[in-house]
C-alpha cells in the first residue's frame, strides 16, 4: 500500500517539479528549447572538461603559460572563439523561404514606392504632391503577393524545364530551386543543405559560410588539445598511471571527433568549391530538376574560385536566389575536359 502510495504520488510530485521550473524559466515548456539548451549546455560542458583537464593536470602547460603568456592567450581565444561560432551559427537563420517571399515584396513594394515617387506628380498652386496607394504598399509589405513571388520563381527555371514550380504543402508556398522543407524545422529552407542536431538548426544558404567556419575552427582545437595532450603524456608517463589511463581515453575520443570533423571538413570544402549542396549531392536523382543533368555536371558552379568568392565575400543577402541554368549553359558544362582546358584553369574560371 504504501510502495503503491509513493509509485501514486511521484508523477504529481514530478509534475508539480516540472511546472514551477517552466514558471520559473517560460522557455523550458516548449520541448524544440529545452533539447537545444541540453545540447548547448552539453557542448559547452565538454568543451569544459576538454580543455580544463589541460589546466589542471598538464603542468608543463602551467609553466608554458608562465613563460609564454601569449601561446597560452591564443590557446584560449581559439575555445572563446569555437563556442562563440558555434552560438553564432545556432542562432542564425538559414534563410527560411516564407522570409526570402516577405523580404521580395518588401522591396517590390519599396522600389514601386519610389517609382510613383519618381513620376510627374500632379501640382497644386505650384506644390508638388506626391501620391502613393497605401492600401497596395501595405498588400505587399505583409507579403501577402503570392502572384509576383510564383513568377520570380517560374522565371528562375529555363522555359521548358517539365518541373517548374513546387508547392510546399506544410508552408503553402512556392519553392524555388535548391530549397526543400525541413520537418525538423518546419519550414522550407533556401539552398537547404541538412538540418544539423548539434547545432539544432537547418544549414542552409545563410548559414552555410558560418557552419563551415566553426567546423575549421572546432578541428584546429581539436588538434592543438590533441597536441597538449600527447606532450602530457610523453612528460608523465610513468608518473600517475591512472591520470595516464584516463588522458588516453580522453586522447581516443578526441581523434575520433577529430577524423569525423576533418572529413567534414574535407566534405564542405568540396562542396563549396563545386557550389552544391548535401541535399543535391546525396538525393540528385530525387530532385525532378537534377535528374535530367549529367552525374559530373554541377549545374550551380561558377567555377572554383568564383563559387568560393561567391561562398565567403559575395553574398549580399541571405534571400539571393540563384536560378538554374538552361540547356545551351549545361551543354557547354558537360563538355569533356582536354588538355588545354586543364592549362586554362577551366574549372577555375
Ligand atoms: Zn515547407
Ligand atoms: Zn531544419
């Protein structure tokens, strides 16, 4: 009776728990949070423990950091650094279509505006009036203009192209090339490249160049921590031999994290250089518009070194949408390369 008694009130009891802490922290009661706060807070926690067991144990670090202020300070700039890219890219958005739709009839509506603005405007007793339709200007601020976003789109494929146009039946809207709903997010993704768990956020067009700079950032931390760590061991072999035990099991995971984030890397940097994406590379033939494109073609690609300015410099927002190429433009991309092409850095320029 009692064991039945306690195994009754422990659920209330858990429950009354769970209640006032999502009184206390509103954020934790929506379920998406409160596993990307646990993710972060795992992160950070490892990160911790990481690079702090270099504090505590290494005292041949300890010494460097006396000597050597400045290694030391770089050291820990590299762990601010990591942590800070990774909330960085966390929180930003990977440019989610129904935003790229408002942003396009924002400035629709914008440059309308200063058309009207522009036109000769109707004088009274010599004053200039200037006459803008409101009720139009607010139409398209809210970007309630499904008509010019479904022609922006259309115009995107080469006349021709047998699928043109793609409606989103979760988001209701039209998606343009290179965009794919995301049913962890719930949303459709521009230039969608996969929805990331650690980072608990999609990685798409306007995050991609941020994703790819804290995975160079979390491997050179991770092989500088490595570094530190084999040096504590060649220093202190056949000192503590359970401290020993416990920096060579630390030392596996790391190279573990540090094989996955190198081929990551590796992966990334290849597709920015050929301007695809994971989606596009790994489902091709299940996107209607790819399937008809030869396997080596990349059909995005301005060329290497055009498609890596394109990825750090270029970008002015994260809305720009890229349209597929026609058939002549595809026909010349999947001409064979010869010698002199190789010569001329085709595949550059
Ligand atoms: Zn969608
Ligand atoms: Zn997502």
């Amino acid at each position: 009776m009692t064991i039945m008694g306690c195994c009754a009130r422990s659920p209330d009891s858990s429950d009354r728990f769970s209640n006032r802490c999502f009184n206390l922290f509103p954020c934790l009661s929506d379920p998406v949070r409160r596993s990307t706060l646990c993710l972060r807070l795992a992160l950070v926690t490892l990160h911790l423990i990481f690079v702090g067991f270099i504090f505590i144990f290494n005292e041949e670090f300890r010494e460097k950091s006396k000597n050597q202020p400045l290694y030391t300070s770089i050291y820990i700039l590299l762990v601010f650094a990591t942590l800070v890219q990774y909330f960085f890219t966390s929180g930003s958005s990977p440019g989610y279509v129904i935003d790229g739709m408002r942003e396009f009839s924002r400035t629709e509506a914008l440059s309308r505006a200063s058309e009207i603005s522009k036109q000769p405007a109707s004088s009274k007793n010599g004053n200039v009036v200037v006459t803008i339709d409101k009720n139009q200007l607010g139409e398209n601020f809210s970007g309630n203009n499904p008509m010019n976003w479904t022609k922006l789109v259309l115009d995107m494929y080469p006349p021709g192209t047998s699928a043109r146009t793609y409606t989103c039946s979760y988001c209701n809207v039209v998606q343009p090339p290179r965009s794919k709903h995301c049913h962890d997010c719930d949303r459709c993704v521009l230039q969608f490249d996969h929805h990331c768990v650690w980072l608990g956020t999609c990685i798409g067009q306007g995050n991609h160049c941020r994703f790819w700079w804290y995975i160079l950032e979390e491997t050179a931390l991770c092989i500088w921590t490595g570094i530190l760590y084999i040096k504590y061991l060649q220093a202190s072999f056949d000192k503590a031999w359970l401290v020993d035990v416990l920096v060579i099991i630390m030392l596996s995971i790391l190279s573990i994290a540090l094989i996955f984030l190198l081929l990551l890397l590796l992966f990334h940097s290849y597709l920015v250089v050929t301007n695809q994406t994971t989606y596009e590379l790994v489902r091709r033939r299940r996107i209607p518009y790819m399937r008809s494109i030869p396997e080596r073609v990349y059909p995005f690609s301005k060329g290497a070194c055009r498609n890596l300015y394109n990825f750090c410099f270029a970008k002015t927002s994260i809305y720009a949408m890229e349209p597929l190429p026609g058939a002549l433009e595809l026909e010349q991309m999947s001409v064979p390369y010869t010698c002199l092409d190789v010569i001329s850095c085709r595949c550059c320029c």
